[in-house]
C-alpha cells in the first residue's frame, strides 16, 4: 500500500512540476456553463419563435417569428458545441492524467519483474531493454543481426 501511496505522491509532485492551470477555475468552467445557458436559452427562442409565427394571421409577424426560431437554432447548436467542448475537455484531461499513471505504474512493474528497479523519482529510459548480443553471442530477444 506504500507503493501505491508513494507513486500518486510522486505523480502528484510531477503534475505539480508541469505548472498546468486549475481546469476548476477558467476558461473551460465558464464555456460549459454559458454553453449550457446558450443551450436552454436557445431552445426558449426557438419555442418563443414558433408560438409567435403561429398564432397570428399576419404574415409580418409571422416572418419575424421564424426569424427569431431560426435565431433561437443557431444559439442552441453554438451554445451545445460549446457545452461539448468544455466537457470533453475536462474529461480528456482526467483521462490524459489517468493514462500516464497508469502506463508509469505498468512500466514500473515491468522494470520490477525484469529485474531492474527503478529509482524512486527517476524516468525509466525509452525502449526497457538494452539491444546487441549477449556475452555468450545469443541474441537477446528484439536483436536483429
């Protein structure tokens, strides 16, 4: 359980390192929730819309009751995009986290189970396997001669 603690404190101290803004507080959070507001809001205009052009006879307060539904489409499909945008965003970033813990604790076990342990706090290098011929002239496995 201590290795388990010791590398999310070591990831912790890593994402910290890499100074990323809080997702929390931002630009993301504010697009997400006027997205949401352009979203609910659109779809007002566009029912508005169609209650205006359909309850009068006269055909100039029904053209201006289309114009306002066609309106009321266009800030829904923006406001959705933008909702959209900001929550994939938020998730593709925990993901994104998510992975790299998970290929560092792989590549941890692998370095483990190969007989080198890796140093606490140390990248492991590129490859894991060192590449040529054995003292004895085998080939180590991914050698090509």
């Amino acid at each position: 359980m201590s290795d388990n603690s010791e590398r999310v404190q070591r990831f912790k101290a890593e994402v910290a390192d890499m100074k990323l803004r809080d997702p929390a507080t931002g630009l993301d959070r504010l697009l997400a929730r006027l997205g949401l507001a352009g979203l609910l809001g659109g779809i007002g205009l566009g029912v508005t819309g169609w209650i205006v052009s359909h309850g009068t006879t006269n055909a100039l307060q029904q053209r201006d009751g289309i114009v306002l539904a066609l309106l009321g489409v266009t800030v829904a499909i923006v406001g959705a995009a933008l909702w959209l945008k900001a929550t994939l965003a938020t998730f593709l970033r925990f993901w994104m986290a998510r992975l790299c813990y998970e290929q560092q604790a792989q590549a941890d076990r692998l370095a483990t189970s190969l007989g080198a342990a890796p140093a606490p706090g140390a990248p492991l290098a590129r490859g894991g396997m060192t590449r040529g011929p054995v003292a004895d002239g085998r080939a180590r496995p991914g050698y090509y001669r």
